[in-house]
C-alpha cells in the first residue's frame, strides 16, 4: 500500500463548522426507513459506521408527503421523524462525525401508490418510465400542475423540514436541486412549460430553486445551508437547455447569501460550465465526480483534478457505501471493497448496507482493489 498525504486530508471549514477532512460523504438513497419515512435504528449504524468522513450528507429526506420518490425513503416533517434521525445524529456525534440532511421534493417522479397523493410538478408533463412503488414497477402518472398557492406551500415547507432537521441534531441541511427531481424540473425547459413568473426565461426558471433557498436560509441561517445541482444531468427524463447559462445565473442569484456550499454533482472540471459556476460562485464547492475506476487511485485522481480546478471539497458516494473507513483506505492507499450492487435500494435489512468490513475485519486473501462499475460510467 502506498500511504497518500494529498490535500484531501487536510481540514477544512464550512461557516460555523470544522471539518477535520475534505472528504465528504454523498447524499445516497437507499431506502431502509420505515414505510412513514421514519428514520430506523439501522441506520444510524450505517451512518455512525462512517463518521470518519469530513462531512456526512444524509439521504434525502421529503419535506411533505407529496414530496415522496419511493418506498421507505425518509421524511423530516413529522414529530416521528424528527425523533428518529435524531438517533441518527447522536450515534454519528457519538463517533466523532458531522452531518447535514439533503431535503428533496420528488415532484412528478413520485406515484399515487406509494404516497396515496397525485404528484406535483412545474407543468404536465409525466416522468417517461416507469417508477418504482410498493406494488413493483409502475406506469408514472401525469402530474398536477403546481399553482400559485402549490409553490407558496411548498417553499414553506421546506423552510419548515430545515428547522426540524435542526431540531433532530443536524449542523445543516442541503437543497437539492439535481437528478431530476422538483426543482430541478423547474429549471430544466422540458419539464418546465410555464409562461407565469416561474417559466420560460433563465430567470424565471431558476426562481423556484431561489426561493426555496432563500426561505431554508432564512428559517436556520445561511451558513447552515447547502444547495445541490447537477449540470447537465439527464436523469429522469431531464432535458435542461441553456445549461451554461443556467447555473451561472443561480450561481450569481445566490452567490451573495453566504451559503455553506454549492454542491456540484456529475462534476467534470474540464466542461465549461463548471469553470463557469466556480468563477461564479464566491464560497466553498463540494464536488462529486463521475468515477470511470472506482478504486483507490481512481478516486485519488478523480478528486485531485477537481481539487486542482478550484473545488474544495469532494463528495464522494459509492466508495462510501461499500467501505466505512473509505477515509483510511484512501489515506493509506488500500484496497476498496466490491460494491452488492443488488442490495443498493429496494431491499431493505443490513445486507449490503451495514456488513460491509473494515480494514481491520478483512480476511487475509481479500485482495480487490475495485468497485466492479456494473453499468459503465455511474456517479460517485
């Protein structure tokens, strides 16, 4: 093993917060909760288990029922809720770590099946696969075109989740405004057909994103607050049109808040659009590259480049998910373990999501040196 001493270990700061390491974990679905959205014992043993990272982001977590994605995914805005990731929060302080709660509205990738509501989104237009609900994989449904009134309720509820997830022990919460989901259809023309104040120009379609920022920040401080974008990403059905235009735009809207971070998702530092955002954008950036090897010195390549580009902190996912001293791995330059991919979501138990070993719980002939990547590229 070659011992690595790169920047990545060095600490770092977000407002009001020390980070003893730039390396964070990733926002991961993986769909453990209970059927409410109920944090569950269980998993404050997988997050505690990774408390080393410099920064734990936890998966997302809906502000209202409407907002529900899939089965057993979490929520933040009920009393139950709170309580249960506030056992979460305290085993990863227990062990040392930090973390903030991604907040996510599904928007039209959510089914009548699995929240017992029509989902909400920018204009009519209908996810163009099949989503996955409690009774298997269904046909997605047409959702209902938010009104007015829809957008005002819906900024205050996730205003409100903020301050619960403060209230359940988070330093933070992270907006999440990537992978297809409700505010990212918003801002992408294809799933934003409005001709209101809230579609249309570049302006218009990053308002909901800024407002939803702005209201988080205002209801628990900025510095407590994070957004998340994914330029360019077509997941769900998403076709954003002016992409280099877009994100410098909510780059520069809200560059003046004093937000803890931008959250940089598929980050490539050779595309245009990320010099863009990062020229753009005064404060710290966490960025999640796409990992072609998913290995010990892929990762180390992958983040020094984004680091060299002006990234200051990386995010990093699936090396997170299969090994929960991916910190010391990476610093001493060992192996990382295989990824279950078929235990990723869906399934539920702790197969595949807390039995991953340590360094010090491997068997003497373990010897891979990769994440086998199933499915070509995948983001970190």
């Amino acid at each position: 093993m070659t011992q690595h001493t790169t920047v990545l270990f060095e600490p770092a700061r977000l407002p009001g917060l020390d980070l003893p390491n730039r390396l964070v974990m990733a926002p991961l679905t993986r769909n453990r909760a209970e059927a409410d959205g109920t944090p569950t014992p269980l998993m404050a043993t997988y997050y505690a288990q990774r408390a080393s990272a410099g920064l734990i982001i936890a998966e997302a977590a809906t502000p209202n029922a409407v907002g529900q994605t899939y089965p057993n995914i979490t929520a933040v805005h009920s009393p139950a809720h709170v309580a249960g990731w506030r056992q979460v929060t305290d085993a990863v302080r227990d062990a040392g770590g930090r973390m903030f709660l991604q907040l996510q509205h599904g928007g039209r990738v959510g089914h009548p099946a699995t929240s017992g509501l029509t989902p909400l989104a920018p204009s009519p237009v209908p996810l163009p696969e099949t989503i996955f609900t409690p009774e298997g994989h269904r046909p997605s449904v047409v959702p209902r075109e938010m009104t007015a009134e829809d957008i005002r309720s819906t900024v205050a509820d996730f205003a409100q989740a903020a301050r619960n997830a403060i209230d359940a022990g988070f330093e933070g919460v992270e907006v999440h405004s990537a992978n297809g989901h409700l505010l990212h259809q918003f801002l992408a023309a294809n799933t934003n057909l409005r001709t209101d104040g809230y579609g249309g120009s570049i302006a218009a379609r990053i308002r909901f994103t800024a407002e939803v920022t702005e209201a988080v920040a205002a209801g628990i401080g900025a510095g407590r607050v994070g957004l998340r974008v994914s330029a360019g990403n077509a997941v769900n059905g998403i076709a954003e049109g002016e992409t280099e235009e877009l994100y410098p735009a909510l780059a520069e809207r809200l560059g003046g808040l004093g937000l803890a971070y931008l959250h940089l998702g598929y980050a490539d530092p050779e595309t245009p659009v990320f010099r863009k955002v990062r020229a753009a954008w005064p404060g710290v950036i966490v960025a999640n590259p796409v990992l072609r090897e998913i290995s010990t010195e892929g990762v180390h390549r992958a983040s020094e480049a984004l680091l060299a580009a002006g990234a200051d902190l990386i995010a990093l996912g699936r090396p997170f998910l299969a090994n929960p001293d991916l910190v010391t791995r990476l610093r001493l330059g060992a192996p990382l373990n295989e990824m279950r991919d078929r235990y990723f979501m869906y399934v539920g138990g702790a197969t595949g999501y807390t039995d991953y070993p340590a360094l010090d719980d491997q068997p003497a002939d373990a010897s891979s040196d990769s994440i086998v990547a199933l499915d070509g590229d995948r983001v970190a």
